[in-house]
C-alpha cells in the first residue's frame, strides 16, 4: 500500500488516502515518488478550473521525480533503478503537433500526469515508459522535479518563442517560480534580464539569481520609471509569467518597436487585450507560450545537469502537508517553488 493525497471535492482540502501501488501495463514503469513540485496550475485544478481536469478522485502533482522500481513485460530492463522525471502530457508522437515538438498540442493525447492521470502527490505513480527523461544519478530529486514545468517552460517561452539573443534585453514580469528561472535562462543565453514583482522579496531573490535590475510594482502606474532604466528605448523582450490585464498593459508599452511579448501566466476569467493601431504601427510580436515539448525537457535537463541554472526551491514539505503547501501558495506566502518529498517527517 502507499500513502496520497487526494482532491476528492474542488475546493477542499486534499485527503489523506492509503491504495494500493499501482502496477504497470505491458509499456509502463512505476516511479517511487523521490519529489513532486507544486505549481500555480495545480491551484486551477484544486478549483476546478482547470480545462485538462479529469473526473474526481484525482491525485494532483505534474512536476515528479523519482526512481524506477517496477516495469512493465514490453519495458528495457535497464530502466530498473534509473533516476528520471516525468514528461507529464502524454502525448502520441505521430500527430504533426507531435512531429514538430509540440506534443502540448497533440490531438491524440492520452492523459496529463496531475490533470487527469494521477499525479505525484503520492508515494508512487505509474507512467509510460517513453514519457520518462533520465536524470543524473547525482541531480537531488528534490531539484529535480520542478524542470518539467518551472524550469523547462520559460526555457521553452525564451528560446522557441522570445528567441532571446545575446546582448538583448529581456523584462521578466512576476519572479515567482517560473520568472527565477526565467532570469537565470535569459542571462545564461546572454541576454540583459530586468525583473518586476509586487514582491520585494521576490525581487531581492531575482537580484541573487541573477537580475542586472529590478522594480517594484506598485499601484501607481510605473512606466515612465521603468522606461528611464533602458534609457527610454523599451525592452526587446517582454516576458509575463502573471497573466492580469494590468501586468500585460504595462508589458506591452514596455516593449521597443519590433519588440516581443510573450504571455505564460493565465487566469481562466481575464481577457488579454491589445491596441491594434499599436500593435501594427509598431510591428509588435506577440506569442503565447504553454508548458514545453520533449525536445525542450531534454535541453533543460543538460541546463540543468551543466550548473548554468540552479533550481530555485524554497521549501520543502512532507507529502502529508501538501495542503498546508497549497494555501502557502494560494495565499501568496511562497517565493520560489515549494516540492513535496514522500518519507520526509514532519
């Protein structure tokens, strides 16, 4: 048997449940949970709100690493006892989204990890053998986890989207679990990076991971002082990791002319609104970004593994304190990501 967390009713604290471990099928392997990150998306499935969410009882987690302990009759056995994360869409890989590496789009998807497949809140999950990526045997899980989502989307947002060049300047908005890495990502590429929160702490942190320059949103409008910073001239890249209309506004008047918005956070209810004689007068490019595809995961990974980015965590919980993780988050209290480690006391 094997201890969960379970969503159970949207809105409610998530249940302690003991089930029994899962066994895979003949493609399958089973992961014995080392760490499972927790991300903002996992607050929109909590709600509800989230579109990929399956029918409850639902085992939340998408950003898991872990050990190999158990592998279907079809599976290499060289994957027993391999340290891997999980690529959490489970994608066909013939599809022409999947062709071009962006599974994220498949029109064939079987399943999210966390969404609609149970997830790593849980002492163990199951997955398919192909959506497993190997870690080094040296890379904690702990760090680990969270370069499925918090690292390897902005890597995604920055170099198939931004396309950030060296010597380019780039305004990361939000500095929150995504935007830490966004900062280290853009600066190792080469690139100016100025990051903006409503957070001074968040900032403060920015700065140690690696911001030339930081600022401080208030609610008085901050353009003009912002602006002063790049001389006048706007930011070539402008990357929103908040998703509220205000955040995008204020992005959108800081970009150059030509210059590249691109939008990772979201809220389900706010719509994203634009100038259109701005937009055409200045040629502005604007690109959503979601998740990564596989090809992008395993360029994180060596970013990773190589030390040019360090995972930012900033706490750590027993899988029995998940909720307690949740409202953090919820609340706003966290900066950084916070990873739950099945086996860790209290």
């Amino acid at each position: 048997m094997m201890e969960c967390m379970v969503l159970e009713a949207f809105n409610e604290p998530l249940a302690l449940r003991e089930r029994p471990i899962p066994a895979p099928g003949d493609d399958e392997v089973v992961i014995k949970v080392g760490a499972c990150g927790i991300c903002g998306t996992d607050l929109k499935v909590w709600s509800g709100s989230h579109p990929a969410i399956g029918n409850l009882p639902q085992v939340l987690g998408h950003e898991v690493a872990g050990e190999v302990v158990e592998i279907g009759k079809s599976v290499d056995k060289g994957l027993l006892g391999k340290h891997a994360v999980i690529y959490f869409y489970l994608s066909c890989g013939v599809c022409p989204y999947c062709r071009s590496g962006r599974e994220i789009l498949c029109t064939q998807l079987k399943g999210q990890i966390g969404f609609n497949r149970d997830g790593g809140y849980a002492e163990y999950v199951k997955t398919p053998a192909d959506s497993l990526f190997l870690i080094p045997p040296d890379l904690a899980f702990e760090k680990a986890a969270i370069i499925t989502d918090a690292i390897a989307t902005p890597y995604r947002a920055i170099t198939a989207k931004a396309k950030i060049q060296p010597g380019q300047t780039m305004a990361v908005m939000g500095a929150g679990g995504l935007g830490l890495h966004a900062v280290q990502i853009a600066r190792a590429l080469g690139a100016t990076v100025f990051a903006m929160d409503v957070n001074e702490k968040a900032l403060t942190l920015a700065e140690k991971v690696g911001a030339e320059n930081v600022f401080l949103v208030t609610d008085e409008d901050p353009l003009k002082e912002i602006l002063e910073l790049t001389g006048g001239e706007g930011f070539d890249v402008v990357m929103d990791f908040v998703g509220k209309p205000s955040m995008e506004l204020l992005g959108l008047n800081l970009l150059k002319v030509a210059g590249k918005f691109v939008a990772v956070g979201y809220t389900p209810a706010d719509s994203f609104r634009v100038q259109s004689m701005k937009l055409v007068s200045r040629e502005l490019e604007i690109y959503g970004s979601r998740s990564c595809g596989r090809k992008d995961l395993k360029e994180t990974i060596e970013l990773v593994s190589s030390g040019k980015v360090k995972p930012v965590v900033a706490e750590f919980h027993p899988l029995r304190d998940a909720n307690i993780a949740l409202r953090k988050l919820e609340q706003g209290d966290l900066i950084g990501r916070s990873v739950l480690v099945p086996g860790k006391k209290d």
